[in-house]
C-alpha cells in the first residue's frame, strides 16, 4: 500500500511500482469511480476508429509469415500464436 498526498488542483500521483504492475504509461488514460468510499481506477486503452486494424494486423503477420522459415518455426506454430493473442485480448 502506498500513502499518496492530494497536491493543488487535487492532482495525485500514482506511485512507480502501482504503474509498473497496472501497466499505466505517460499518456495512459485511467477510469475513476468511486464505490463504497473507495476510488477505484482502471487503466483503459483508446483506440483511433480512423485507423483500420485489422488491416495493420494482417499486414503485420504477413511480414511475421514471412520470417518463419528462417527462424525454424512453422506455419501452425505462428496460428498458434496468433489464437492465442486473440484471446488474450478479448
């Protein structure tokens, strides 16, 4: 548990280990609320609806695809790694 001080303008801030372990980077944006007298935050991802990801994924294996042979791996074991990412990321 780490003891933070409220400063001017009720700014805090989040103590190194806490970000290190939350994953929170400069830039990262947090959710607050407040439950039972407790402050509850969340870090949240934003995503840029401009930007066509799955598009950038499936350039991305491919490159990835393209690499396997040289590096003693196979084609099902990128699909393996791949459905597991996915899932990850639910």
């Amino acid at each position: 548990m780490s003891l933070v001080k409220v400063k001017r303008f009720a700014q805090v801030t989040i103590p190194a280990d806490i970000r290190r372990r939350a994953h929170i980077e400069p830039g990262d944006f947090v959710e607050m609320t407040c439950e039972k007298g407790k402050i509850i935050m969340t870090p949240k991802r934003v995503s840029d609806k401009t930007v066509d990801w799955e598009r950038k994924f499936d350039e991305a294996l491919a490159q990835v695809r393209k690499g396997v042979p040289q590096r003693g791996l196979s084609s099902a074991d990128v699909d393996k790694a791949v459905r597991t990412a996915r899932r990850r990321s639910r």
